[in-house]
C-alpha cells in the first residue's frame, strides 16, 4: 500500500465534510472528531494533513502520528461519502501510518502495541503457552484433519478474563450442537488486523503468513472467528497473501446453526436486549441482520433498537488499536460513554455484543456511568447458551 497512489483522492476528499454525521445529520458520528472537537481529528483534518507529508510541507512527527493514530477505523466517513472513492478512505489512512511507521515515527503505546506482538504473539506480553488457557476444564478439542471447523479465537479471547467466558459461550454452543471443529490452543497466532491497519505492513505479512502456513499444514479449510476483526483481515486480506479459507464471523454460523434447526432453544427467560453493531462487523463487512436474526430466535428476547443503529451506529472506540493504546481517552464525550448511555435509554436490560473488543470497551463505559445495576452487558453466545441451559433444567 503505496500512500502516492492516493494524491488525487485524497485532494477531492478533504473539500467534503459529509464525513462526520450519521445520514439523517442527527449525530456527529466520528469518534476522534467527537471527542476532541478540532477538524484536525476529522476524516477531512487527517485527508489535509497526510497531502501535506506527501508534498513535503511538514515532518513526519509524533503529534502528527498521534493525530492518525486516534482514527478507530469506524468507517463511519466510509459510509457516509457520496463519491466513488469512499473504499479507498480506510486505505488512505493506512498508508499514512505506513509511512509514519517506515519514517520511524510511532507514539509510544502503538510502539509498545507493535513490540509485544512481535516478541509475544499479543499486546499484553502474555506466555505464547498460555494461548489456549480460555479453555482449561472445557471440553474444546484441539483442531485435528477431519474436523470441519476451526475456531479462531484471537488475541483478546486467549488473554482477557472477561472475553475468555465470552469464547468459551460459543465454544459450549458448538459442543451442545455436536459441530466437528477444534481450536488451536497455544499454536494459534495473531490474525494482525490491527497490525495491519496501524501501520505495520511487514509485521502484519509476518503474522499473516504464519497462520496461513499453519493453516494449510493442518488442513483448514473452514474458520469461525470469535472477533469480527479477525474475521476481516482473514477474510479481506489474507487471500491476497495466498489464505483463501471460508471464513465465518461467529454470528454468522449461529444463524446457520438456528436456521438449519440444528441447535434449538425450547424457552428462554423474558429479557429486553438492545444490540450494538460491531464496526468490523457492520459497516467494514454488512453483516447486520444474522445478529439481529439470532437474537430474535431465541424466545422471551424483545429486541430494542437503539436510535443509532446498523450503518448509523456510533463507535465503541476501541477500533484501530485504541483497546490498547487509548489515545482517544476516557471522559464524558468517549465513545463507549455515549454508546452506553444510549443503550441504556432504550429501556433494555441486557446490551449485547458480537465482538471482543467492544466488550472490554463497554465494561468500563457501563462503570464509568454508574450503569453497573442497570444494565447487563453480555455476548449474543452468552444470551444463547445460558436460555439454552436454563431451557434444559
């Protein structure tokens, strides 16, 4: 990804400022913007600043890295620009990192981000033979050839206390329905989607080949992914490194599974659930009604719509590496505060989610709100396997 073959877009696209809103204007709907009020941190404010590192009219620096880096690759400008080049926006912004990356210039939390993955296979440092911990007293089995399915749980779902009950929810769902899959345990890699889109293309190529070499050697062909970033980079870019896999976002094959018959739910408890659409899930991807499908058939769920939904949802804020480095910050104007107010002002008892990183992104939204006896935050996996049991007692 080349940031010169870009310069006649990146012209036209600055003078545009439909970028910042939702498509009824009701909403300012990009996070950085959002959050700091400054055109600097606006699709267009990024658009003028990366032609003028291209043309030579100012340095590669750390506040100009930091300016770039605060972009959660929402998509939301994706979504609402009203000419033909609005798929090449996304990679404008990923070549602009690039060459921040190639000039050396990084801020020290995405440094650190790339560091740890390099050295540790994860951005918390954690023991590459502690990956596959999520499952310790489970009933996962470890992919063998003659299983259909892997199930990819990444980086997040391996290490996060609260994500690893998320992985394993779907895991016990595939166990009840008597799917043929198996998981990697500690020989699974990072899938490098954030790798990638901050700006490290030679790591991001490392990684990716790794789990494509891995992948073929053991003979997968079919993949369920926990995360919808991962299922975007393996969907997205890994058959461009020679990956071509049929890749599956979790949510997908719960819908599968449900519409096939082949997992039912006699009965559930009465619950009012709001869903947030994931970006990686939605807008990178159009994947909005399977969730929405799922929850539905699960009985005495009332599905609740929040006012920004689908193509129109607001950003967690966690997108683009910010889980990690937090370069957008906390505060009432944070995009997870404003996501989880919003939820709440639905009336619903239960928000729920379909990506790991939005659920370490709301657990500490809802804390922040004082939310924590008001609104449940749980996994669509979560919702499913627990009227599932409670259908069985």
């Amino acid at each position: 990804m080349i940031l010169e073959d870009y310069g006649d877009i990146i012209h036209r696209c600055f003078r545009c400022g439909y970028y910042k809103f939702t498509k009824d204007y009701s909403v300012v709907n990009c996070p950085s913007y959002n959050k700091f009020r400054m055109e600097t941190y606006s699709p267009g404010g990024r658009m003028w600043l990366i032609r003028a590192m291209m043309q030579g009219e100012i340095k590669s620096t750390q506040n100009l890295a930091k300016i770039l880096h605060t972009c959660t690759m929402c998509g939301n400008c994706v979504e609402e620009c009203r000419f033909k080049f609005n798929e090449d926006i996304m990679d404008i912004i990923t070549a602009g990192r690039i060459k921040l990356v190639e000039d050396g210039i990084t801020p020290p939390t995405v440094r650190d981000f790339f560091k740890n993955i390099y050295t540790n296979g994860n951005p918390w440092k954690e023991p590459q033979r502690e990956r596959g911990g999520w499952a310790k007293g489970t009933e996962m089995p470890l992919y063998s050839k003659g299983d259909e399915y892997l199930y990819y749980v990444g980086c997040i779902g391996s290490y996060d206390p609260r994500v690893q009950k998320m992985a394993r929810a779907f895991g016990d769902v595939l166990l009840e329905a008597g799917v043929s899959f198996g998981i990697l345990g500690q020989e699974e890699h990072c899938d490098g989607n954030e790798v990638y889109r901050m700006g490290e293309d030679g790591l991001f190529r490392y990684l990716a080949e790794k789990s494509i070499e891995l992948f073929k050697g053991k003979g997968i062909k079919k993949i369920i992914t926990l995360s919808p970033h991962a299922y975007n980079i393996m969907h997205n870019e890994y058959p461009n490194l020679g990956g071509e896999f049929e890749v599956l976002h979790y949510t997908q094959f719960l819908d599968k599974l449900i519409s096939d018959k082949r997992f039912l739910i006699p009965e559930g408890p009465d619950i009012n659930v709001t869903y947030h659409d994931p970006c990686f899930l939605g807008r990178w991807n159009k994947i909005y009604d399977e969730p929405r499908r799922v929850l539905s058939a699960i009985p005495g769920v009332n599905l609740l719509e929040m006012d920004n939904n689908r193509e129109n949802a607001i950003c967690c804020g966690g997108g683009g590496g910010n889980f990690y480095t937090d370069l957008i910050g906390s505060g009432d104007n944070s995009p997870s505060r404003i996501r989880a107010r919003q939820a709440y002002a639905t009336g619903a008892d239960v928000l729920a989610v379909a990506c790991p990183t939005c659920m370490t992104m709301f657990e500490d939204a809802i804390k922040a709100e004082d939310l924590d006896d008001k609104l449940i935050l749980k996994d669509i996996s979560e919702i499913i396997i627990d009227a599932y049991k409670l259908s069985k007692e």
